[in-house]
C-alpha cells in the first residue's frame, strides 16, 4: 500500500464533526484496524476536534485543519487550528500541564486532553507559526 | 417538559427516563444538557438515561452527566445510566467518572436502584 494523505478543512462548529467522525471510522476500518481501536480513534479526533473549534477558533468560518496520512505503519492525524478569541496558542506547554494538573475525575471538565494522552499511541501539542496549535495523535496498525 | 430532536423522556413513578437515540459527541452533548437542566429546573430528582441507542459518547458528555449527578445528589435524588456499550463503559472508566456515576446493565436495575 502506497502512502496517503488526506487533507480537509471543516467549519468551526461541532456540528460538523459528526461528519468528520464518520469519515475517519470507515477509514479505519478500511485500514482493518479493530472494532475497539477504531471506537479510540474516533474519540481521540472528537476530543481534539471540539477543543480546536472552542478554545481555538474565533469563528466558524475560520475553519480547522486536518491531516491524516496513512502508511503501512501506521495513521497519523493532524488538527490545526488558528486560537481563539482570547485564546492564541491555547494549548501552550504550560496551560497543558496546569490542565493536566487540575484534572478530577469528578469534575465536569478537562478530560479531553487526558483521553487522548490514554488512547492515542504517540501524541504531540504543538504551537504553529499562525497563533493556533496543531495537535498530533498517531496510531500504529497491527502488523499482519 | 418534554424532549428534543436527540432524546425523548418517558416516566416510571416518579423517575423520568431520557432515551438517547444518537451518540453524544458535543453537538449532542448540548441537547443533553439542555433536557437535564429542564428536568433540574422542574425539580425532578430521580433520572435514568438509557444509552441503548448510543455507540459514541465524548469527555463533553461525561462531564455533563457528571456535574447533573452531583447536583441531583444535593437535592436527594440521583441520576443513573444504563445500557451502555462496553466503549462507552470504557470511557467513564478512563476518566474515572464511573466512581461518581452510577451505571447499571438494564434499565430495570436503574429503576430498581432508586
């Protein structure tokens, strides 16, 4: 299998992510990942995806930005958005660790960032060049 | 009181039941909590939410459930879960909401719990 790159701009509103989690569920199962793997993946992109319209959009035209690239390896997802309102680099390493560091299980919020740091193999948040943050989740394929 | 696009509420005595027929991503999760916070304004006390029809909840989800439970709980009622695929157990479970909601096989355990 040759390597693929899927790229998709998606309007900053969550109404729109049932569509992206649709899409990256037949694309996992189409990458024969299993049915518990592919429940992950659709979480993890759901978390990351609804933080990036509400903590890092200032408006649903401004869009957010994903892409996927597949290899024989593994399946590699990148969410970018632009900040918020009040919010640029939203996710800088110390608002990360302060989350992080607040996080209760009876709480309302916060667990976003922790499901995707249980469920995904390799996770980066990383600031990016135009005041937003690019999030990586990466999830390697069984070898058959 | 009634339901919305996303969930329909049914009584039992004096527990209400809301049936969720689609999966709680954030889009739904704010359904959710607008039929909760309906039932909380009414003073209901005692509610069950049926996940029969759920295969995808997100941490929005949770922690709205999370946050009605505690406050149901503060005026002596309580809100249970039942029928939850095995996924969705696994998330409440990851997050450790589980310890704060109770979640029930069946939707007679719910009831019978109260």
């Amino acid at each position: 299998m040759e390597k693929a790159c899927f790229e998709l701009k998606v309007p900053s509103d969550v109404f729109y992510l049932e569509s992206v989690r649709a899409f990256i569920g037949k694309l996992s199962e189409t990458l024969r990942f299993s049915k518990k793997r592919i429940a992950d993946i659709q979480l993890v992109l759901d978390e990351i995806c609804s933080n990036a319209v509400y903590h890092g959009s200032k408006c649903v035209s401004c869009g957010i930005h994903l892409q996927i690239s597949v290899n024989t390896q593994a399946l590699e997802i990148v969410v970018s958005d632009k900040g918020g309102v009040n919010t640029h680099n939203w996710l800088s390493p110390e608002r990360l660790a302060e989350i992080q560091a607040k996080r209760s299980p009876t709480g309302e919020s916060g667990h976003g960032l922790y499901l995707i740091d249980c469920l995904a193999d390799i996770q980066k948040f990383q600031l990016n060049m135009v005041g937003g943050t690019d999030v990586t989740a990466i999830f390697y394929r069984d070898v058959e | 009181m009634s339901g919305t696009e996303f969930m329909t509420l049914r009584e039992n005595a004096d527990i209400k039941i809301i049936d969720v027929k689609t999966d709680l991503s954030s889009y739904a999760a704010t359904d959710l909590r607008k039929v909760l916070e309906n039932l909380l304004t009414e003073k209901v006390s005692k509610v069950v939410v049926n996940f029969s029809e759920v295969s995808h909840i997100n941490s929005t989800a949770v922690g709205t459930l999370v946050g009605i439970a505690k406050r149901l709980r503060q005026s002596g009622g309580d809100l249970k879960l039942c029928n939850l695929a095995s996924t969705l157990t696994r998330t409440f479970n990851l997050i450790g909401a589980s310890s704060v909601v109770e979640i029930y096989e069946s939707e007679k355990s719910a009831i019978a719990a109260f």
